[in-house]
C-alpha cells in the first residue's frame, strides 16, 4: 500500500479539500491510505476552547461557535445541495465535544487536552472522507483511535507496537481507499491521547511499518524539503535527495518539515518517503531514502524560537561534575523539559530547553536552591548543518551571540 498524509495546510478550507480530490485523481489512489489533519488551525481554536474551559468558561460557549461556525461553512461551500449525512455526522463530533466537556470531572490539563483537540482530526477526516464520496471516490472511514494503541503519556503518548500491529492488520485490506486521522491513538481505556503536536506525520510512519508499506507521501505547500523554513529564512533551496540519517539530523535539531519519531520506522524497513507540494502534484519533490546522504551539499538552517538557556555553576565553587550534572537532567526530565542543546565546563553547565508545559517557574525554584543559576527566557537557538563561513556570519550578524558549539557537521548559537 502507499500511505499519504496531508497536512492542515493542505485542508484549510473548501478549496483545498477540492484540491485533495485533484491531486488524487493526477497521482492515482488504489491501495491507499489517506492520513488527514485538522483543518487549517483549528488544533490552535481547540486549544483556546481548552484555555476557556480551565481559565474563562464565559467564553467557552463562544470558542465552540466560533469552529462550528468555520467547518459550517466548508461544508456549506462542498455540499450546496446540503449532505445530511456529512452535516449530521460533524454536528453529532461537535455533541460529542460539548458533551465531554460537561460531564468531565478531571483536573489533568494533559488528559483534557487530548479529549478536546481529537476533535480537529475528526470532524475534518469525516468531511474530506463524506465529500470523496460524493465525487464518486469511493473510501472507508476509520477511527484511527481503534488501532494505534498507546501508553497513558497524554499530549505525548508512546506507541505500543504490537498492539497496534495487530489492529491494523486486522482493520486494513489491500485494493482499497482508506481515510483516517493523524496524531491520534487510544489508551488501554480507549480514552484519546496524542502523539505530539505534528504527530500525523509519525502516524504515516505508523502505518506504512504495520502494513510493509511501499512508500510515504506528505503533501505539503512547499516543493519538498527546502534547506530553511521560508517562514524565517530569505533565501532557500529545495533538497531533491536526503538519507535517513541525515533526516533523522535534521529532525533532531528541530526541522519542521519532517517530525522527529517519523523517521526511524521507515528507516528501520527501508520504506522511501516523499515530501511533496499538493500545489504541483507532478513535481518531483524531495525522496528521503538510503544512500546519498544530501544532494545538493549545501547548509541547511534551522531555528527554534522562545526557548530558554538555564547556566548553572555551583554555589561552592566547586566543579561540574557527574553527580551534579545528573541530578539536573533528572530535574529536567521531571519537569518535562525538552533539551535542545548543552554544553558544559568544569564551573559551568548550560543547557537550552523547550518550556513546553510551563514548568519553568517550579523548576528554578528548585535549581536555585542548589546551584548558581542564571536564566535567558524568548531566545532562539540556530543550527547549521554543513556550515561555511558565510551561512555562520548571515546568522551572526546583528545579534547577541549567547552560547556557541561547533563540531564537525555542526553548529548551534543560542541568540538573542
């Protein structure tokens, strides 16, 4: 089977859930499965039904509207003719929302945030699966929830493989057209939980390794994989060939194009991935696969804004040692901090994490009982793979240089 992910972007509106159809009809769809994300950003209008749940409930009622509202009117732009079977099926998710969200009696932020945000995926799987249909492509409908089974890790949740293995294989037959959702999987009590924000292209990944897939496609709006983001960058160039290690570097470091976990599964069964643009579907995008480890060999930059650099040293003077070094990464795991990057010397050890829960107040208070410590909020960490001089001195210029590591392939600046 192929396996094809189309992203937010790619369904953000009546127009682009057209555009599925055509870029399906160019490329050809038998022994298919479609992975889709929420429309355009409604995971971030979930996110402030979240907000108003916990913080502002007056607000709640018209959070909810406001995405009623939005995915009304694409279904109004798709089905002029009214679809009863596409309007009754969104408004029964959007009861299922509203219903959640009245009867839940759990404090856990990280529990309800998964509940609440499925809800993108679904309403929009179910809106592109309803409108194929009426264009005479038939497809099955799946609850992606019945058969990537996870742990209990809310809005981060860790894979159970064989129980996911065998769900699939039992839920997917050859010589058809599936459409399912990204970055959604189920617990042993079948509540939702997530796999990380741009978890979908991870799904992709999922699948193709039950299935022995032949290949994964991401639909994107850009050509393929480009050397920087051209949301940050001036000036890029599209990467026409990248081997999994490489990829895997690349994600690491933060690039967005391609999430970090999707990588290793395929790498593991040598399943190519294609990163192309829904825009021009012909185009030959980038090919992800063994061998050639970039081409063309130019430097590739990457930028993770809003992350903080914690320096500690001790407050005895004396040095950095291992006992001292793995208490604080002890504390960073506890506080699920992301490290982006660290260096340390005999006095000093700094590392540059992602705040992503908002623990970093707890955090400090406790580190600042045991260590010197100096704290950098709103930075930006960049790295450069395959630097020269010049993609050095381009991110040089103008800004405070706050941490500098260089090694052979290498090299990351936090800034301000």
């Amino acid at each position: 089977m192929k396996i094809f992910k189309f992203g937010g972007a790619s369904v953000k509106d009546a127009a682009g859930v057209q555009n599925v159809v055509s870029v399906l009809k160019e490329v050809g769809f038998n022994d298919t499965l479609i992975i889709i994300s929420a429309m355009g950003k409604t995971t971030n209008a979930l996110e402030k039904v979240i907000h108003c749940y916990f913080e502002n409930k007056n607000e709640l009622k018209a959070a909810i509207q406001e995405l009623i509202d939005f995915h009304g009117q694409i279904l109004t732009t798709l089905f002029p003719n009214e679809n009863a079977t596409a309007s009754d099926k969104v408004k029964l998710l959007f009861e299922e929302l509203q219903g959640f969200l009245s009867w839940n009696k759990s404090p856990n932020y990280s529990f309800v945030y998964d509940q609440v945000v499925c809800y993108g995926e679904l309403i929009s799987t179910t809106i592109v699966s309803e409108y194929l249909n009426s264009c005479g492509v038939k497809n099955t409908w799946i609850d992606v929830r019945d058969v990537i089974k996870t742990d209990t890790n809310y809005r981060d949740a860790g894979v159970d493989w064989q129980q996911t293995q065998t769900k699939i294989n039992q839920q997917i037959q050859k010589n058809q057209l599936y459409i399912t959702q990204g970055f959604l999987g189920s617990d042993q009590n079948n509540f939702t939980t997530t796999l990380g924000r741009e978890g979908s292209d991870y799904t992709a990944a999922i699948f193709a390794y039950c299935l022995n897939a032949e290949s994964v496609t991401i639909w994107k709006d850009v050509p393929g994989v480009l050397n920087a983001d051209p949301r940050h960058f001036k000036e890029t160039e599209l990467l026409n060939q990248i081997s999994y290690e490489e990829a895997i570097e690349l994600a690491f470091y933060g690039a967005s194009v391609i999430h970090p976990k999707t990588l290793q599964p395929l790498q593991r069964k040598e399943i190519p991935l294609y990163v192309k643009s829904f825009v021009s579907p012909s185009g030959n995008g980038t090919a992800v696969t063994k061998g050639h480890r970039i081409e063309p060999e130019i430097p590739c930059f990457i930028v993770k804004k809003n992350q903080v650099l914690l320096s500690l040293s001790t407050l005895d003077f004396s040095f950095m040692v291992e006992e001292n070094i793995s208490e604080v990464f002890k504390l960073l795991a506890d506080h699920k901090m992301k490290v982006s990057m660290i260096q340390n010397s005999a006095i000093s050890f700094s590392v540059c994490i992602t705040n992503k829960y908002d623990t970093l107040a707890e955090l400090l208070s406790i580190l600042k009982a045991k260590f010197k410590v100096d704290c950098y909020e709103n930075v930006s960490l960049y790295t450069i793979r395959h630097f020269n001089e010049k993609a050095i001195n381009g991110i040089e210029q103008d800004k405070e240089i706050l941490l500098k590591q260089v090694s052979t392939e290498t090299v990351q600046m936090v800034v301000k």
